[in-house]
C-alpha cells in the first residue's frame, strides 16, 4: 500500500475550481442558493473549491431536463448508446493519471489507493460497452398453439444517482454507464465532501460528445437527496451511502414509487486461523484496514483471532502498523492518507476513547504521530469484547478491534452476533474445510477467501446483504442491467 508512482506533488487544475455549478441540460448553471460549503484536500487543509447547497428548484430543473433528453435519447440505437461508452472509455484512459491525482487531492486516498479507484471505475465502462449484449431480451417460439412469447428490455426513464465521498470516481460509475447506455438519462448527486471528481466526469462526457441532457449534476447535500426522492419526473434511484441514509432513501423514493438500490455501510470481518500463512496474509490486512484510511464499506474492521494465531500472527501484524507512514498522497513514500474531514477525526477518536475507558486493550496507538496539518488518524489496533460498541458500530476509519475465537464455529458466530451489516467479509487460511464453512455460514455478502478487499469486479454484482443493502438488485453485473432496465411481454398469434 504504498505510493510507488507519479510521486510529486502537482495537483492537476480540476482539483481548484472555485465556487461550483451545476451540469443541467448540458450546460454549468449557477444552483439557486446562496449556502456553500468549503471544499478542503483532507491532507493539507488547503481550500479547493466550494459547493453549493442546492435545492428543490435545482433539483426540478435538473429532472426536466433530464426527462426532456429521454424522448431522443431512448430512441438512439443501442449500438451508438454503447460506441458514446467506448470514446468516453478512451477520454477516462486518457486522463488517467489526472484523475488519480484529483482523486487523491480531494479524497485524501493516497496515490495508488485513488489508481485502483480509477481502474475498477473504468471496469464499469468496459462492462457498459457490452450493452447490446447485455440488454437482449428472450422469447419462446410456439409457448402455446400459434403463440409465441417475447420478452423486451427497456429502459426505466430518468435516473438519480446519490453517491458518498469515499469513492468520488468509482461508485458513481457504478452506476450511471449502465443507466446511460441502457437508454436512461441520469442526475447525480455527488458527495457534497467530495464533488470535484463528479465535474471532471461531466467534461469529458461532454468530449465523448454525449448529447445534452444525458448526464446531469446537481450539487448538494440532504434537501437535494430528498427532492430527488420524490420527484414525480424521477423514476429509478441509486444510492450509495450510510445505513442510516440508505434506509432514508430507500423508504422515500420508495413511497414515491420509484424503483430503488441504497447500499449502506458496513462492519466487515476477517478471521485469522492459525494456519494463515504469514506474510502475505499480514500485508493483505494492512491493505484492508489501512488502506484508504479505512473508509471503505469494504474495509476490514473486526479481526478475529483463533486459538494460536493470538501468539504469532497477531505481535508480527501490530509491527508491521508501526511502519506505515502517513502523509499526503502524491508525496512520495507515504502509505496512509486522512481522513475526510475534523469530525469523522473526532468521532473515530471519540470511539477508541470509550472503548479504553469501557476496558479495551491499546495494542497499537493511532492517536501518536499524526501530522500537525490535515486529518490524520494513525492505524490503530485495539482489542475489545465483543459486548463492546467498538465491535457494533461502523467506524470508517484506520481502527482495527481484535476479538478472539478458539475455532472457526465460534468466529462465525462472533461475525453474526456482534453486527446488523452484512457487506464484507474474509478469512484468512490454508484449510479448504474453513474457507468452505465461511462461505457458506457467514453472515455477509461478498466473502474473501485470502483476500482482504473482497470487491467484485464489474461483471457481478456489488452483493452487500442485511443492513449493508436495501433493495433487490444490486449495483454492476447483470443485476445493474436489470435495474435500469424494464421489461415487456410480448404474446403474439398471426390469424
Ligand atoms: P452519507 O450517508 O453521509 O452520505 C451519502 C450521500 O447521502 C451523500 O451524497 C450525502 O449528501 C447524502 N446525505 C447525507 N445525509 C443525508 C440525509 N440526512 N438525507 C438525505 N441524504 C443525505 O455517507 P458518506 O459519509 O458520504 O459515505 C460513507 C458511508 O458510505 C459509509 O457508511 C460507507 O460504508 C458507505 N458506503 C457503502 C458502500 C456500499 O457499497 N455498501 C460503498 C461506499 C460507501
């Protein structure tokens, strides 16, 4: 997890930008308000852009455009939608290394974390240029005597997206390629934390020369979410977000009649069994709890333990958090970035300071050696009980809690007593009969055998469960294709 390319400091000019505009009808209009919020880098504290608090008068203009390019956009042949994904594909590829930098400057990912962000985003494009494939609908010759059946996709309509600031390039990919090259035109909601990435998106859309109207943007934070929820123009939303947002947007949208997909947060688990070998299973770890700052719905958060790996992978695991230098992310050497903004600091801090007083044991301090500029949290290793609210609650941030199990039976039951998520989980072993027993009795969604970051690539579904998804169909895979597309029967007899 460390920074090991295009290490200097050059903030690209997309992450300075001023006050913001929306993107409605292919042009950047100013939101009407007048409440902004600051935009810092998270490393540096350095203001980047501001960004406007719209609200239901951005939001409905927004939607009438939107819906206005539907009528022509849903008529354009599937194969051209997809040829729009393929020169937008090559405008990504071709900013790549911009977009990594902005992605750092504004999220405080370190470099090769905001690399990997950009390549599985892109991964969604690759998969959106298969759209005449993927939209192919079925039929069945004689279902009956003379009657053949037929079933045809179509897509939905108006689309919103409403993304979190931990991924400002991906998760918004996640969702509006498919929407788009389904024939859906799209509004997103950027992360208010995060916007910049979102503008950028915009542009080089409009270079892959996608018609006006397509792809908007309003800005914003809650009032915009909640008019997207309900207006009557809208009719598919995605969101991507807390749990406690999720379920808001799920329930909301939901009494409006729209079709919905809220993905919330997370509290992943990974079981150490003894015979986890070593090396490699420590440095996948670091990544998983470290990396990003430990915001990401697919961080590991809660390590278990069993029986001997206590004695020898746990001391090695708490060395190898000692070498991990913070900084900002396009400097050179540097393995963990910020986190996002004071008070995600202060809550996480807040966490590991009840969690001592309530008889947590300190096994790596995070509090220590943090830079004097930006919002840094050193890794942080502590061990709970599993009663604790450290082992409950999402922290989002570089703190691992370590509990301990003396087989595999009883850290699964740990994995499913101690949390209501159900996004992530790994374990870490050479026994086929383990990983088997993981597989099929863990609680969660998207399982990694050896593998700590267990993110499914964009030809399957993103397949978070319990609290962590509220929905039917999930983001990516063929369950996207399904979400931004209807379907019609066709029963026909020729007299
Ligand atoms: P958040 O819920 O605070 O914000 C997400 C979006 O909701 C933002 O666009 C924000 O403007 C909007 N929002 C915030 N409060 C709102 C309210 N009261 N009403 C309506 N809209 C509101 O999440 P975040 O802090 O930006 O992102 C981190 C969270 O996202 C974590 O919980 C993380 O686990 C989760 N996440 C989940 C996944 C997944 O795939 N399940 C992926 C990435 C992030």
């Amino acid at each position: 997890m460390t920074a090991t390319l295009g290490t200097t400091r050059e903030i690209p000019a997309s992450a300075q930008r001023g006050d913001l505009k929306n993107y409605i009808g292919g042009e950047w209009v100013a939101a009407r308000t007048d409440q902004y919020l600051d935009v810092p880098n998270p490393a540096t504290e350095e203001l980047l852009a501001r960004v406007p608090l719209s609200g239901a008068a951005d939001v409905d203009a927004a939607a009438r455009a939107a819906r206005r390019a539907f009528e022509d956009w849903s008529e354009v042949p599937v194969p051209e939608r997809a040829a729009y994904m393929f020169r937008f594909r090559e405008a990504l590829l071709d900013s790549r290394e911009e977009l990594i930098r902005l992605c750092t400057t504004e999220n405080g990912k370190i470099y090769s974390d905001a690399a990997g962000e950009v390549r599985r985003g892109i991964e969604v494009v690759d998969f959106a240029c298969g759209m005449p494939t993927l939209m192919m609908g079925t039929n069945l010759d004689q279902i009956s005597r003379g009657i053949d059946s037929e079933l045809v996709r179509f897509p939905v309509g108006v689309a919103a997206g409403i993304t979190p600031f931990n991924f400002p390039f991906m998760v918004p990919l996640w969702m509006y390629p498919l929407a788009i090259a389904a024939g859906n035109t799209f509004i997103l909601k950027p992360s208010e934390r995060t916007p910049l990435s979102a503008v950028r998106m915009a542009e080089l859309l409009a270079e892959a020369g996608l018609p006006k109207g397509v792809f908007n943007i309003v800005h914003g934070a809650a009032e915009a979410v909640t008019e997207l929820c309900s207006h009557p123009e809208i009719d598919a939303v995605s969101f991507v977000g807390s749990a406690r947002v999720a379920k808001i947007v799920y329930e909301t949208a939901a009494r409006h009649g729209k079709r919905v997909q809220a993905l919330g947060g997370a509290k992943n688990h990974i079981i150490v069994m003894p015979d986890a070998v070593l090396e490699p299973s420590i440095e996948n770890i670091t990544e998983s709890a470290f990396g990003n700052a430990g915001q990401r719905c697919l961080a590991g958060s809660v390590m278990t333990v069993v029986g001997t790996a206590a004695d020898e992978f746990l001391p090695r695991f708490v060395e190898r958090a000692d070498r991990i230098k913070m900084g900002f992310g396009l400097d050179e050497d540097v393995d963990l970035g910020p986190v996002i903004r004071p008070d995600s600091k202060e809550r996480i801090l807040g966490y590991v300071e009840r969690g001592l007083t309530d008889g947590a044991r300190m096994l790596r301090d995070g509090r220590d050696g943090t830079p004097s500029t930006g919002y840094f949290v050193g890794p942080t290793i502590v061990e709970i009980d599993p009663q604790a609210e450290m082992a409950r609650d999402e922290l989002f941030g570089p703190v691992l809690s370590v509990l301990k199990a003396d087989d595999v039976d009883g850290a699964l039951d740990l994995m499913r007593a101690t949390n209501r998520y159900g996004n992530a989980g790994s374990i870490f072993t050479s026994s086929g009969k383990a990983a088997r027993e993981f597989k099929r009795r863990s609680s969660a969604g998207m399982l990694g055998v050896n593998v700590g970051v267990a993110a499914p690539m964009a030809f399957f579904p993103f397949s978070g469960r319990r609290n962590s998804f509220f929905g039917d169909l999930h983001v990516t895979g063929r369950d996207g294709v399904e979400f931004y597309t209807t379907k019609k029967m066709v029963t026909t007899r020729w007299f």
